[in-house]
C-alpha cells in the first residue's frame, strides 16, 4: 500500500504512520484466536520506539500505535517491535526507503 502524507510530514511522524497502518493491517489477518500469534515490527526509527516505550509521551500517533497493540494483544496476537539498523542492506528497511522516495 502506497500512502502519500502531507509535505509537512516529519521523518518520525512517516515511521510511525507506517507503524500504525501496520498494525492495522494485522487485524485483517484471519487466524484461530486460540494459538499464539506473533508480529515482529521492524523500524529503524529509534524515536520511535522510545517515544513507545515513554508513557509520558501522548503524541496522537504513539497512542494509536499503543491502541491497536492493546487491542490485538486481547485477540491473542504478541506484537514485538525491534529495532535494526538503517542503510545497512536489511531487505525490507531498504525497500521502505526506495519506496518513500518514490512518493517524493
């Protein structure tokens, strides 16, 4: 999915976006509620992921991201978010960023 976001769009604010429509996408994903389920969410946006674990944090991104991970860990599924390093040939991060460029 290709999602254009204002030109005003910080960096951080874009990671976390794509976090969020990830987790969203989760929901749509039909498996018996019964087994274990886990997501690993790769980002290589470190503020990200600390702002995640800031609860004093309440930016409106950071508390739909912590929303929906309530909501799917009620429905069995483990959401784990991991951090890895950007520009280091990881395929999933570098396909991220071609893709970004190519909304610019």
């Amino acid at each position: 999915m290709k999602l254009k976001l204002h030109d005003r769009c910080s960096n951080n604010q874009a990671e976390q976006m794509a976090i969020v429509k990830a987790v969203q996408a989760i929901e749509t994903i039909k498996l018996n509620k019964n087994v274990p389920r886990t997501i690993l969410i790769h980002t290589d946006s470190r503020i990200t992921l600390d702002s995640l674990k800031n609860k004093k944090n309440r930016n409106h991104l950071i508390e739909k991201i912590r929303k929906k991970t309530i909501t799917l860990e009620k429905e069995n599924w483990n959401i784990e978010d991991t951090w890895i390093k950007a520009h280091a040939g990881h395929y999933g991060n570098e396909l991220a960023d071609k893709l970004a460029k190519e909304l610019q």
